[in-house]
C-alpha cells in the first residue's frame, strides 16, 4: 500500500510534505513530489524515509501545484528509480499510484514497441506514458482513454506541465478529495486531510476527478458523463495526532479507555443493528480478515461457539477468497478490519455479496471502502491508530464482537439474561483489569531483556488461548523480527517439539482453570529440552517466569490476556533498537492482493 497525496493552492511544498509524514504509516520505503513551477515541473524523490526526501528538496522551494507519494513496494526493488512521481516520455505529465495495474505488461510492452523507454522496474510508470501517448490536443480525452486502459486497483493523480490542473483516475484504491476556498486536495486518507480541508468526499470507483486552478472539481465517469459526489465535513476526531516517542506504546496504553469507548459506541450506534427475524435464520458465521483482524476473529470465534449451536467459521481473507467456502442468505459474515481498505478482505467481502450473504464491517475506519460496502457497519472506536502493528484496535475489535454475538446469542435464545448482561457490564472490570496489568510494565521489560537475543520464541495456548498465541506472535515477529510461531499446546509434541532447545523461549498463556494441569504439562516438556518459559495467567506454574494476569469474565479474556504480550514485543523492539512504529517491509494496511 502506497500513500498518494496532490494539491492545487498556496505554500503546496510544505503541505505535500506535512501529509507525506502523515502518510508514511501506508509505506515508507522511498518518497517523492512532483512540483510545477511556470510550465515546468520539477520531481524530487528519495529511496528511504521522508527524512532523506526532505533533505534533497531546495529550501524556500513554493509552487502551488504539488503531487507527492511514500511507496510501499510492490512491483520493483526500493529505489531511487522505483520511486514516485515518474515522468512521461515527454515530460508533460508527471504522476503519483497507489494500488496495482494488473494488465502493465501488456501496455508497457505495446509502449516498449512505440520506442518509449521506461526508468523503473514498476507498474505505476505505465500509467505516466500512456497519458502522453493517448495525448493529442485534450488532456480530459487523454485521462479518459488511459482510464478506461487500465485494470486493477488504482488511485491516480496527474499534473499536467500545462494547464495547471490535476487529474485523478480512482478504482478501488482510496481516494479522498478535499475543498477549502479555492484549494483543492486529493489523498489516500481523510485523516490526512481533515486539517487542511473545509469538506470532503469518498470518490466512488471507475471515477475521473478533475481540480482546476481557480478551486472546481468535477467528478466523471470513465466515459466523461459528470458525476454527482456528496461533499461532508471531515470528522475531526479522526484527525491525525502527533505525540513524542512511539505510536505503538501510546496505542497500548490507550486500551483501557478504548475498550470502554468501544462498548459506549456498539450501544449508542443502536447495538446489533439486525432484526430477530434475520439474527433467527442465521445458520451460518464467518470471520474474515487478515491478520491481527483476523486473530480478532479466531478469538471471537472460540467464545461464539461456546454461545450458538451454528456453524462458526474464522476464516483468513485471502483463503477465503480463492477456496471453496459455502455462502447462502443465511450466512452472516462480519469482515474485520481497522483500516477498512484492506484488499483481501474486501474481495472476499464482494465474495459473500455476490453469494447473497449478509456482510457485515467492524472497522475503525468509517470513510472506507469496506464500510461502503457492506449491508452492516460497525465502528469499533478506538481511534487513530498508526503503528503499523496493530494493538488497540485489536481489543476494541474483540469488545464489538464480543457484544455482537453476546446480541446474537441472546436473541437466538441460546444464552439467558444473566449471562448476556454479565458479558455487557464485564467491559468496564475489564478494563480495570488491563490497567493493572499495564502497570506491571516494568516487569515486562525485564523479561524483555532476558528473551531480545532468543534464536526463536513460540507461543502456546489451549482453546480460546491459542488466538492470543498466535496474535502475541504476530506482534513479536512483525516488530522484532526475531523468528517466532503460534501452537496449540497439545499439537507441539507432534513434530515441533524436535525444534525446543537451549535458545529458544516458550511464551505459556494459560487462563483456563480447567486446562492447568494439560498447560503444566506442556510447560515440562519445553523446558525438559532446555526452552526457557515465560507464563501468562491468573495461576501459578511451578519454576517459569510468571506475569500475573487477574480473572476476568471468560468470553473477555482473550482483550485482557493479549497486554502483555503487546507489552513483551514492543519492549523486545526496542530493545533490539527496532523502528516499532515502521517497521521492515511493512505497511499499516495492505491495499494490494
Ligand atoms: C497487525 O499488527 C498487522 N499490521 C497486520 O497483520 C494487519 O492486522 C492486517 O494487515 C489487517 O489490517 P486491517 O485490520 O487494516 O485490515
């Protein structure tokens, strides 16, 4: 995923730079603008964080019509060349892309035989020639032509040398236009913008926007008919903040009043939100989404198949895409993503809605593309959240799953009121109890020092602690980088237990009295072949590293039992001296299959 950002207006350098910062959670392995001046334009652009950009761009540098871009590489190695903006052939045009042009071969194959040469290794360069090839007298006909050309996921802006306007081509990919006087902005994220623009609208897909200098924008279709777009007022809670240090343990510590937040919102949003006619012929549930949403979903999962005798499937986007899974009217799939853009889970989303099930968003991001998609939406409250590893917004996704089944459960008659109130009032002791926990974070960063130098760290739980296993590793690997896996505790000792030896560190979550004696025994095994353990519970083991968790109701565990293990990664990171917020070849959200 690429941030893409484009403005007509005063002072447009240093505002393109101040949204490419903001922008850099969506990919930061190079950068670049595009600045007209006169009837030239100018590209500036760096392999590397926006730092290196910013330190190449002349000082006092103005224009006012700027497009700038942070890449996430998908097609091409990160490099100065692989950068956005590109050039066309002639230099009349210059672009910005996010997304993929699934059919580039075959155009910059057709551009290769037309003598046009190509300066990088990517699919987004296409884009720029062709404008200039299908160039004859008209910009718009030439953005038309090269709009219709193209296939797969793009949002597009183009600055013409000329005429001063920009051009942008949108499908699928996100794009936000915003208005303020006769400033114009486009813009990956709404977050980015609401700063800046009075009013804001969602381009809709297979769309051409055209923003001219004097401040009017007109939406088309790909055939040139106009388009009318809704503008609103941006939601300035949404609006990007700054804080001093790292996103990541911000986010973590933010988890309190965010679960409680997350439970005020599922009820002040009109809770379930589906009538009791639809909740009693629900016989099927899926939960789909990637990774820490999708870690969300086994979790829930584990809880919903305690509560409902129906099928209750958790399913990664991207299987669920190309396998076989079967959708009818009466199957209820939520697709949980905080970004709401991301790309398998919103082909699989258009999956269940061309099968004619009902689909249903948890998201926390309300001006996205998976919002506008589904027949139900669900804000899960937690705010901004932009380290690129995922952690508030994954005990908020549990907190509204949670209450959605516990609405379903009830309604379908399968739990009475006792318990479906109990789960409801058990948020707000909940959040008490990852106070506490968050207080123990000293402690953690002692394990931390002990465990940053394992050769690899597996993580095992039983039931509804296996989820929290495989979210504690994703967490640690995805910012540490150290080598780590997810086990169902009784599965080890068929196979993986060969890998236990001096080195390696076992992270135990084991929150279910029933389960201490088989938890205990897993622990002895690891530690027979010279693991050492650390344990997450409310009970004692005998001779591992302990952090106390306190009891809590057993459908919330798993948003409480995860802390420390968000705690244990980020502290390992740092330790390690890991960027936690951006980490290695990593994007906030994955825009792309
Ligand atoms: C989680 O820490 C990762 N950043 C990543 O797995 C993320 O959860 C996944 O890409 C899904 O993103 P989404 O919730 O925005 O759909």
């Amino acid at each position: 995923m690429c941030g893409i950002f484009g403005m007509i207006g005063n002072s447009a350098v240093g505002q393109t730079l101040t949204a490419l910062k903001r922008l850099e959670y969506r990919g930061y392995d190079s950068a670049g603008i595009a600045v007209k001046t006169g009837n030239e334009i100018s590209i500036y652009k760096q392999a590397g964080r926006m730092e290196q950009l910013q330190a190449i761009v002349p000082n006092g540098l103005d224009s006012t019509t700027v497009i700038g871009h942070t890449r996430w590489a998908t097609h091409g190695e990160v490099s100065t060349a692989n950068a956005h903006p590109f050039f066309s052939f002639n230099k009349r045009f210059a672009i910005v892309h996010n997304g993929i042009i699934e059919n580039y071969q075959s155009l910059k194959n057709e551009l290769t035989l037309r003598g046009i040469s190509f300066a990088s290794q990517t699919d987004s360069e296409t884009v720029a020639h062709l404008v200039e090839a299908n160039y004859k007298d008209d910009v718009f006909e030439a953005v038309k032509i090269t709009a219709k050309s193209l296939e797969g996921s793009f949002a597009i802006v183009i600055t013409d040398t000329v005429d001063g306007n920009l051009y942008a081509i949108k499908n699928k990919s996100p794009l936000v236009v915003g208005v303020d006087g006769q400033n114009v902005y486009f813009c990956s994220d709404i977050r980015c913008l609401s700063q800046y623009a009075a009013k804001v609208a969602q381009t809709p897909d297979n769309t051409i926007v055209v923003a001219e200098k004097n401040g009017k924008v007109t939406f088309y279709d790909f055939d040139g008919n106009t388009l009318p777009v809704k503008f609103f007022e941006p939601d300035k809670t949404e609006d990007f903040v700054h804080v001093d240090g790292d996103f990541m343990l911000k986010e973590i510590l933010e988890v309190p009043e965010k679960i409680r937040r997350s439970k005020r919102g599922y009820f002040e949003s009109g809770g379930l939100n589906l009538s009791a006619k639809v909740v009693h012929r629900i016989k099927r549930i899926y939960f789909i989404g990637c990774g820490t949403a999708y870690n969300s979903g086994l979790q829930v999962a584990s809880s919903a198949r305690e509560m409902l005798d129906i099928d209750v499937v958790p399913v990664i986007a991207s299987e669920f895409i190309y396998d076989r899974y079967p959708v009818d009217s009466d199957t209820l799939a939520f697709f949980i993503s905080q970004s709401g853009e991301t790309a398998d889970t919103i082909r699989a989303a258009e999956k269940v809605a061309s099968m004619g099930g009902i689909t249903y968003a948890v998201t926390n991001t309300q001006t996205s593309t998976l919002r506008y998609l589904c027949n139900r939406v669900k804000n899960i409250y937690a705010d901004g959240e932009y380290a690129v590893a995922s952690t508030k917004a994954y005990n908020c996704q549990l907190i509204t799953l949670t209450l959605l089944i516990n609405d379903i459960a009830y309604l379908k008659g399968s739990i009475d009121e006792v318990t479906h109130t109990k789960i409801i009032d058990s948020v707000d002791s909940l959040s008490i109890a990852i106070e506490t926990v968050l207080n123990c974070g000293y402690s953690i960063s002692k394990i931390a020092d002990e465990i940053k130098d394992s050769s690899s760290v597996f993580f095992l739980g039983r039931t509804r602690d296996y989820p929290t296993a495989e979210e504690g590793s994703l967490k640690l690997k995805e910012i540490s980088y150290i080598h780590s896996e997810a086990y169902p505790a009784g599965e080890l000792k068929h196979g993986t237990l060969a890998l236990m030896e001096e080195g390696v560190t076992v992270v135990a979550i084991a929150t279910d009295s029933a389960l201490i004696d088989k938890m205990a025994s897993s622990i002895a095994e690891v530690k027979a072949r010279g693991a050492r353990v650390i344990c997450v519970s409310p009970y004692s083991f005998e001779d591992v590293t302990s952090i106390k968790v306190p009891v809590v109701n057993r459908y919330l565990f798993g948003a409480l039992s995860v802390v420390p293990l968000q705690l244990l990664a980020y502290y390992v990171a740092k330790r390690l001296g890991r960027d936690v917020d951006k980490p290695r070849n990593l994007a906030k959200s994955v825009t792309v299959e």
